[in-house]
C-alpha cells in the first residue's frame, strides 16, 4: 500500500476502519492494532505484572476481536469493546495462575463512595535525583497495586492509568457504577495503607 494512502487510512475514524474490517479489509484493521496496541498492552502489563506475557496477552485481544469482528454493533465504542475483550484474556490468565490480593473484600456490601483520587503514577519533568526517586516510586506504586485483588487491580488501572470515566469502567469490567465506585474506594484506601509515607510527604 502506498505511503500516502497508509497516512489517509490512519486518519480515518474507528467506526469507519471497522466498518471496513467486517467487510474483510485487513489492512483497515492493521489501522486499528496500531492504534491502540500501546494502550492495550499498557493494561495488560498493569493488570498482570509480567512483560512477556502481557505482549501475547495483548496479541491474543486483538486475535478475539478480529474473529468476533462480524459481531460487532456498530453503535458501540470499539475501543471500550477491544478494551473488554483485552480485560477478559487478562482476567482469565490471573485465574488460571490463581493470582490473589492480600485479602478479601465484599464491594457488594460496602456503603462507601469512591472518594477524590489519588495519584498512582508520577507526572511531568523532573531532575536527575527527583527521576531517580520517581523511578524507586513507582515500583513501589506497581508493587502495591500488584497486591491488589485482580477486580480492585483492573479498576485502578482503568481510572488511574488510563483515566476512564466511571461509566466507561462499568462498561468495560462490565459491572454496575456502584461496584466501580466500591471497588475503587477499596483499592484507593489499599493503596494508601501501603503507600502511607509518600502520601503523607506529597499532600
């Protein structure tokens, strides 16, 4: 394909590119790996905290969603729907690996509402010495977070990382907008109990 028409077929919008891709173009679909293989891997990586496997992970959420392409209602975000199908090959790895938190919680039953967020990842320039911190800060954030369970995991990484709407993290999960609300308030307070010296240096 020549350059020029690859730079038009990137510029095209996603509900244009699938509809190209169920009428079998695959080159439209190329597009849309693309597009979004970044941030697909991204939230596998977070979600399960292994690079080699998050990279097949990511491979095999675009593999499903080619051949569930046909099924696709075009009413419908395509990338909160390839965000699904990524979040269930991902969440099916954890059980089979028996990845758990480090302990139970029930957020059908909490009466709590997910409070002001806080920040899971450092933001912006900074010095040599301050990069250097920032770098010992986030291991320590992926470490805490990896100790999450992987439905309190999952919501973080959606809020916090990839900075979804609530609505869209219930769509996504799926689940209600309360149980996203619980479980982020959950996960919030976690992480905090963990993180307790850099949040209180920070505030």
């Amino acid at each position: 394909m020549p350059a020029s028409a690859a730079t038009d077929l990137g510029e095209v919008p996603d509900i244009d590119l699938v509809k190209r891709s169920q009428a079998g173009d695959t080159r439209a679909f190329d597009v849309l790996v693309t597009r979004y293989r970044g941030r697909i891997y991204a939230m596998t990586y977070h979600l399960i905290q292994n690079e080699t496997e998050a990279w097949d992970l990511a491979q095999e959420a675009f593999i499903k969603a080619w051949r569930a392409l046909p099924n696709f209602k075009l009413d419908a975000g395509f990338y909160t729907w390839l965000y699904r199908i990524a979040h269930n090959v991902s969440y099916d790895w954890l059980r089979k690996k028996k990845i758990q938190g480090d302990g139970e919680f029930d957020d059908e039953r909490t009466e709590h509402r997910a409070a002001a967020g806080a920040e899971t990842t450092p933001k912006g320039d900074t010095a040599p010495d301050a990069a250097l911190r920032n770098a010992e800060l986030g291991q320590r954030i992926q470490a805490a977070i990896s100790r999450l369970s992987p439905e309190h995991r999952q919501v973080i990484v959606l809020r916090e990382v990839e900075g979804l709407a609530y609505e869209e993290i219930a769509a996504t999960v799926p689940c209600s907008l309360g149980t996203v609300m619980s479980r982020l308030f959950y996960a919030r307070k976690k992480l905090q109990e963990q993180l307790q010296d850099v949040y209180e240096t920070t505030l």
